[in-house]
C-alpha cells in the first residue's frame, strides 16, 4: 500500500505518495504530474505499478501549488525550486537505493528535465511532453531534452502540444491513437518504459 506524507520546500509542502516494491529496490523513480491535474492521472498509475512490480521505488510529488488548492501551475523557477528541496530530501531517505530516475508527464516532464542534472539524476522518463504550446510550433521546448542523459519521451501521435524528435541519447516513443492525456491505453504506455527501464538495467528482467 502506498504511503502518503509531506515535504517542506521553500515553495511550501509538496505531497509525497511512495509504493515500495516486494523485494529489495533496483532504482527510485520520481514523478511529477501535469500542471493542472494530479499524481492519479492514468498514466501515471500504470507507470508507477509496472515500475513497482518491477522493483523500483516510485514516489509521486504533488508540487505545493496543487497541495495548497491551487489550479494554475506555479512559475517555472518555483517548480524547479520546490522539486529540487524535494529530491534532496528523498535521496537521504532512499540512502538505500542510490540510482535515482526523474520524470512525470507534461509540466512534470518539463520539471524533471530542467533539473535532472542538479538533482543527480541518472535517466529522465518523459510523458507527454509539451513540446510546444498548441499552434504555436516555433515556441519549441526541446532544449529542455537536451539533458546529457538517457532520456524516454512517450507521447500520443494525436498531441496538439507536438512529439519531440529523437536526438542523441533521447528515445521518442509515439503512441497511436493517443492524445496530450495519454488515456486510451495507460498500460500500454507503462510497458513501453518498463521496457526502457529494464533494457537501461534499471528494472528486474523477472517482474510480470
């Protein structure tokens, strides 16, 4: 059963939802959800159960805007200042487990790129990413991939926010059918970066 507490960061208190695997942790693996929605969003669920159950320690972060009631996403330095305190705090609690992954979907993607390297990350899971606003294709955001780590983006064919390329240590996963929510088949996205996970060495090549 998954546990749920609080961190403090200068942002305020972000929510901290951990499941913990059956057997000893391969990896942590943090998520960050989209800049309105929740850690419950379907394609966050089915990546936290098939990272779980292939060992990993998943740790959803609800960012402080949202813990305080607040739709509208925070500015950017304050997510990236808030995730940053939160990690910091995740690695002395997960001493245990020194491989730490970073990512979420949209906005959270976003967060996780911007300061996988800070943080020490060693691999960034991408979902969803907003490549650009919907219509505006020249305010592109790929330089955020750009983090000198393997990195997976799984994105819906169907997004309006777009579908990054591929590029150098950057694997790009188009889901058909999908759009920005990643709702059609979250369990067919959660295979496609256990897979990614197992063939990094991140994950047990025995789980189901």
């Amino acid at each position: 059963m998954p546990t749920s507490d609080q961190i403090d960061t200068p942002r305020g208190p972000a929510g901290i939802t951990t499941d913990l695997p059956a057997r000893p942790a391969t990896a942590l693996l943090v998520l960050g959800h989209g800049a309105g929605g929740s850690v419950d969003a379907p394609d966050l669920l089915a990546v936290r159960d098939a990272s779980v159950a292939a060992g990993l320690v998943v740790v959803r972060v609800t960012q402080p805007y949202r813990v305080a009631g607040r739709r509208a996403p925070a500015p950017a330095g304050h997510l990236d200042e808030a995730w940053t305190a939160v990690l910091a705090v995740l690695r002395d609690r997960h001493v245990d487990t020194p491989t730490v992954l970073v990512g979420g979907r949209s906005s959270g993607a976003r967060v996780a790129c911007r300061t996988a390297r800070a943080v020490g990350a060693a691999g960034v899971v991408a979902l969803a990413f907003p490549l650009h606003p919907p219509g505006r294709p020249e305010r592109s955001r790929a330089a955020e991939l750009g983090t000198g780590l393997p990195t997976l983006v799984v994105n819906g064919d169907r997004d309006p926010f777009g579908t990054p390329e591929p590029a150098q240590g950057v694997q790009v996963v188009s889901r058909p059918g999908e759009t920005h929510d990643l709702r059609r088949d979250p369990a067919g996205t959660a295979i496609v970066v256990r897979d990614w996970l197992r063939a990094q060495g991140w994950a047990a090549n025995c789980a189901a």
